[in-house]
C-alpha cells in the first residue's frame, strides 16, 4: 500500500485551517500530519517532521507566505499549493508566488464551510495529489469516503454548435499557435514566452488557474515578454506579435471571419474537470485553423488536452509536446503521446525554438 501524502497547512484563519483539514482528510490517501497559524510555528513543527505538500496562505503575521515560500524553495524545495483570497492584492502577491516556484492556486472559500466543500473542494484535493508528483527539480526557482469528482465532461458540450461554415481552410496567412498547460505551467510558460519574438502566429494559451488570477498572471508576461500577453476577451483578433490567455472560469475556443482568427470567450460547464479547458481550445483550432496551426502541451496532471491534440494531429496541424525529463508533472503530455497525436517531443527549452521555426 503506497503511503499517503503528508500535508501541512499554514493559514492565520481558523476557519480555512479547519475547513481545508477536514476536506484532505476525507481523502483516504491523504494525512495533514500539521497545521500552524503562520510561517515561524511551521518551520518548528517541520523540524520533526517534513510535509510532502504544503498548502500556505499568501498574507500572515509575522512572515509572509511569499517570504516563507522563498525560504522553503532555497532550503528544501517542497511541493507547495497557495490558498489564496480573490482580493487584487492578494492575487498579486500569488502571481509572484507562481514565479518563486509554488505549483497552484486554490481560492479562500467564499461562503460557508458546506460551500466550499462542494464548489472547491476537490479542488484541493486534485491539487495536492498533482503537488505530490511534481518533480521539483524541474521547478526554478482514516478517511471518510472521497467527494464525488464533478462530471468529467468532454469538449463536445462547448463545440456541438459549430458550423460547416467555419470549419478550416486548406491554407492562410495567418497561422496559429496554441499551447495548453496546467501543474507547473506559469514557469514554463515564462520560459517559453520570454524567448518569442514579437511576430510569428498568433498564439492562444490554456493554464489552468483560477478567475481573477490569468489577468494578473497575463500582466506579469507582459512586462517579461517582447510579445504582446493579456488575458483574452471575446472577440479579440488572434494575431502576429500577441498571446492571449483563456481567462480563469471560463472556456476559450478559437473562431473564424474570412482568413482571420479570434476567439470566442464563453461560460459553460467543466470540462475535464477544469475550465477553461484544453481540450475546448485545442478542439476548437483542430476544427477552425486544421493545419495551419501548431499545436503545443506542456507539463500538467491529468489528461486534459490529449484528445484535443489527436484532433488537431489529425487535421493536419503540427504537434509538439514536453519531454518527460523537463515536466514537473509528466501528465498531459503523457496521455497526449499516447493517443498518437505529437509529431514531436521536445525538452522545455527547445520548445521556443519550435515555435519560431513554425513561423
């Protein structure tokens, strides 16, 4: 029997430690072997004994959760998931948090502890389970029954309606990149992004993170890049020289007038447990750009993406996917190779050389 994770939560609120205890010990391969009011009263416990995973608030007395996150990472790089506010500053202080290495965001609960278990609960858990087998030398820098997942539906609910009129054109112009990654992912985008040049395609991204947070993510890109990044609203023309980003909570799925992309940014339902999802956009570009677009997935749990990648595969589009040995999380591109749709499989620092070479 494999041994359960060790977590160790760390929050001045009594009421998200308690909440978030009580939902990973539902889990029965999960233990929270501690809990502590902030940074200091944690590093004591974790003395005696070290978590696989932690899961730490950003603002707290004493030290800061960014400040502790930076000390853990130079001393004992550990598995490390933020629970954080939806206020602007907390989610600013979180996006730098992403960039000191912490692997994912779950937002504070926004009611009551029976909200939270329902709306963000396994969230926590799928969290902390991705945490768990993340390899952190590729980041920089007694249980009661599980919850029931939420349905794991496919992309066909947000692309039923798509029309005979906007399916791919044999060729264009323009061409499209887009990228689908989620555990690791905002550091390897930064890797990826900071070596583009500011033309070549358009490039649409999928990274799994909450609302409130890919705007301030996309800022961030922004001032790092010489492409222009932003977090994508509908209507907005995919184009030579820009990144757009799938805003968090909602899907983004690639559109078409005459020879010229944008995209569509809707509501709907969780697909593959997440939304935006992957596999929405990469369905989305097989179906619209077919082969005039490069499909790339990148370091990630789970399988979200590998059918949308066949797809494009299929289509006629190019595409590459992460090697195992730079993924901090060897999930998505995994099941991507397996379905038989990635021509290439690159380390993470070829990968914008792929992108350039596209054009």
């Amino acid at each position: 029997m494999a041994p359960k994770i060790k977590v160790m939560i760390v929050d001045d609120s009594a009421v998200v430690r308690q909440v978030n205890r009580e939902t990973l010990e539902r889990e029965p391969d999960i233990e929270v072997i501690g809990v502590a009011i902030d940074p200091i009263y944690a590093m004591e416990k974790m003395k005696v004994q070290w978590p696989d995973v932690l899961v730490i608030d950003i603002e707290m007395p004493r030290m800061d959760g960014l400040t502790f996150l930076k000390k853990i990472m130079a001393e004992h790089p550990t598995p490390t998931i933020v629970c954080s506010s939806l206020a602007e500053k907390g989610a600013a202080a979180t996006i730098d948090a992403l960039a000191a290495g912490a692997l994912a965001i779950i937002t504070k609960p926004k009611g009551g502890v029976k909200q939270f278990l329902q709306d963000a609960g396994d969230d926590l858990v799928s969290a902390v389970r991705a945490a768990a087998k993340a390899n952190m030398r590729r980041v920089t820098v007694g249980a009661a029954r599980p919850l029931a997942p939420p349905p794991k539906l496919t992309a066909d609910v947000m692309l039923a309606a798509q029309v005979a009129s906007t399916r791919a054109m044999a060729n264009t112009t323009d061409r499209v990149v887009a990228i689908g990654t989620s555990t690791g992912g905002t550091q390897a985008l930064e890797a990826v992004l900071t070596k583009l040049p500011n033309v070549g395609s358009g490039i649409v991204i999928v990274q799994h993170m909450p609302e409130k947070f890919t705007a301030m993510f996309a800022e961030r890109l922004n001032s790092l890049c010489k492409l222009e990044v932003r977090e994508a609203q509908n209507g907005d023309r995919v184009m030579p020289g820009r990144a757009l980003i799938a805003p968090g909570g909602r899907h983004m799925m690639l559109r078409r007038s005459g020879a010229q992309y944008y995209v569509e940014v809707a509501d709907g339902p969780l697909v593959n447990r997440h939304k935006p999802s992957v596999d929405v956009l990469f369905r989305s570009v097989a179906q619209i750009a077919g082969r005039n677009a490069l499909g790339v997935i990148m370091t990630g749990m789970g399988d979200d993406g590998a059918r949308g990648m066949k797809e494009m595969h299929d289509a006629g589009a190019k595409t590459v996917a992460e090697d195992e040995s730079t993924c901090v999380v060897f999930g998505m591109p995994k099941e991507a190779i397996k379905l038989g749709g990635v021509d290439r499989i690159v380390p993470l620092d070829l990968i914008p050389s792929e992108i350039i070479a596209y054009g």
